[in-house]
C-alpha cells in the first residue's frame, strides 16, 4: 500500500493518520477537509468555546512532521473503486479512511436558524449571545440543554422547545429526562412542541402559535455525512456499514467516527455513536484494518455533557438493558443504571457522581452481574455491588 487517503479532517480522521504513522506506514497519506480550519475537537464549542473561554479547539498535531498532504476547504463528491472524485479533482488510493462525520437536521422555514456542529457555528452563535437577547433553542437534548445553558448565563431570555415530554428523552428517556426539569428554571421550557417553521423573526410552533426571537438555534440531531457515496458500491445503512474491524463492504477501505455503523461483538447489534470517544479511539482500529493486522472495535461507549451547572456523564448502550435503578434523589448528586435480564450491567448515566462512572464503565466492560438490592444505597459503591 504506498497511498492512504484519509476523506475527513476532524477528530476520527487526524487520529487515524497518527495511528497509521504510529503503525509504521511510510507511505503517501491525504488528508481532506471539508472546512478551511485545521483539525479541532467538537465538544469544547458547545461548552468553553460557546460560553467564550475559549475560542479555538484545534488537535495538538503536526501534520508536516507526520508527513501528510492536507487538503483544506476540499469535499468529496463521489466515490468509486481506487479513485475519490473531490471538489478539486480526482484522487487515487490504495486505501481509503472514510470519516466524513455528521451533518445537523435543520427544520423548514425561510427564517434564519443557527446549528452548532463546527467552529464557525460557535463564533457565530456566541456573538450573537447577548444580555436581552430572546433565544429560542428547538431540541432539549445534549446540545440544546448546553446552548440553552451558556444563553441563560449570557443574559439572554430563553425558550426552549421540545417535541418530546421530557428534556433528554431521546437519549436516555423520559423518566430520567424528567429528573433535569428543575434546572430549566428561569428558562421558558415548552414540552410536547412540535416546530412547524422557523420563520423571519422566530419560531411558527404546530397550531399556529409565533414565539418571537431575535437567535433561532436548532439542535434537533445529524445524520451521518454520507450523501457523497450515494452512487458508491458500498453499504450504506444509518452511516457507513462496517464489521467489528471496521471494515466497509468495498475492499480496502474502512469508515470511522460519527458515520460509521459498526458491528458490536458486545451488544450483538450495529452501533454508530457519535461521540468524541469514538472519533478519539476507533482510529486505532481502523488503521490497524487498513493495514492488514487483526483488530476488534468494541467499546463501551461513553460520554460526556455540561449543563445548568451539572456533569453529566454515561457509558454503555442502555437499550440493552430491562431494568432501571436509581442511585439518589433528583436534588443532588444521583446516578441511575440499567440491568440486563441476566443482572449485567447495560448502561450508567451518572450527573455529579463521577465515581459512578468510573467504576461502571470498567464492570460493562467486565461483564460483572449486580446485586439490585445493593445498588439502590448510593452510599455503596457499584463496584461492592458485583456478585
């Protein structure tokens, strides 16, 4: 293999050209950006950049000392077998690294709205974070709550809207969703809303009422950037479909980060997770992959949110899991984790119990059963719950 293309430059993909560096490989490596930038971390632009801690998040990488031709302000238009069709030409490979990411879901409507996924969006977004300023964020998932906490600190007047009953609903459900309603507090929070246009001026909401904002912010999800390999001989199904070597089914090339489904050894099931854990630690894989050698991706994924004050923090795959315990009470630090039918630990969500965390990412990864009876005291730790 003398030419390694790498089709994304945000976490997954720099990541995966130090991987393949580290691995010994001498030969040519491209590495195409979308955005003009060089590469940064995304979650510190909903947090420290957004908030104005921060203004960039650039990786700390040398990209002329590791030997790579980068390619900023570039796209990928197409692919075929050997040749990536770009924006400013054609590009043969001998192996291919698809990490393109995600792209936000915007909503109708001729109004401006604002997305929160690069760093631009950030400086935009947080210019625009004024004293007085009406804010109206659509979503109150991770990156709704975390906009709508740097707007509340910055002064502005806040609505959120959500479709669902419950603030986090779609991550973690309603019940535990419902446990954060009380940080919400001097916010205007509209549960069970449907959005029916964004329009100049504000937000049209489903039955016609207007909520008038100067900042109109979407974050409703992404879908996996893959629209460039619609007419590519590759399997495409919720993001690039990859085995558990993050393999895809074209030869010689593998996807990662936010646009990769892999198949989980773990959870018998297809994960695509988009998160910072999985563009800071599949990289490894996937050049280990391109390069012949056997590797197996199969995590327990974990992350990480900042909002209204509160850490929280979860790891696993809860739809694993059959039942719900809690670990405290709403009012202060809690945590709450899901068991498997066998007592086996599926997931923990943990908001300002860091310990929680630790010591439940390390018993999924262990395969340990839990004692429920034990794991309702808070005071016990989790790991003196394993039987």
């Amino acid at each position: 293999m003398n030419h390694v293309v790498v089709v994304g430059a945000g976490l997954a993909g720099v990541r995966t050209v130090e991987a393949l560096r580290g691995r010994g490989f001498t030969g040519r490596i491209t590495l195409i950006g979308q955005e003009r930038h060089r590469p940064y971390d995304r979650p510190p632009l909903s947090k420290a950049v957004l908030k104005g801690e921060a203004d960039t998040s650039f990786v700390d990488t040398d990209l002329e000392t590791l030997g790579v031709e980068f390619w900023p302000g570039v796209g990928a238009k197409s692919l075929r077998a050997g040749v990536v069709e770009t924006t400013e030409g054609e590009v043969a490979y001998d192996g291919l690294v698809i990490a393109t990411g995600a792209d936000p879901i915007r909503l109708p409507g001729d109004g401006p709205q604002h997305v929160l996924r690069t760093l631009d969006d950030a400086h935009e977004l947080r210019a625009m974070l004024v004293p007085g300023a009406r804010v109206a964020i659509i979503g109150a998932g991770w990156i709704g709550a975390e906009v709508a906490t740097a707007a509340r600190r910055a002064g502005c007047e806040v609505t959120v809207v959500e479709s669902a009953s419950a603030p986090l609903s779609t991550a973690v459900g309603a019940e535990l969703g419902g446990r954060t309603l009380s940080w919400y507090d001097g916010i205007d929070l509209r549960l069970g809303t449907m959005v029916d246009s964004v329009d100049e001026g504000g937000v049209r909401l489903v039955g016609g009422e207007f909520v008038e904002a100067h900042v109109v912010v979407t974050g409703i999800g992404v879908r996996p950037a893959v629209e460039w390999l619609a007419d590519a001989d590759i399997d495409l199904h919720n993001g690039v479909v990859t085995d558990e070597h993050l393999r895809t089914s074209l030869p010689g090339v593998v996807a990662v980060g936010d646009c990769a489904a892999w198949w989980s050894r773990r959870w018998r099931t297809r994960l695509r997770v988009e998160h910072w854990d999985t563009a800071l630690n599949a990289p490894e894989v996937a050049a280990a992959t391109l390069l012949g050698e056997e590797a197996v991706y199969d995590p327990v994924p974990y992350f990480w949110s900042e909002q209204f004050g509160h850490m929280l923090q979860y790891a696993g795959h809860h739809p694993a899991g059959d039942r719900l315990v809690h670990r405290g009470e709403p009012e202060g630090k809690w945590s709450a984790v899901w068991l498997a039918g066998d007592g086996t630990l599926a997931a923990v969500l943990a908001v300002d119990r860091p310990r929680d965390l630790v010591q439940g990412r390390r018993i999924i990864d262990a395969g340990s059963r839990l004692d429920p009876e034990r794991l309702v005291d808070p005071q016990v730790p989790l790991r003196d719950c394993v039987v």
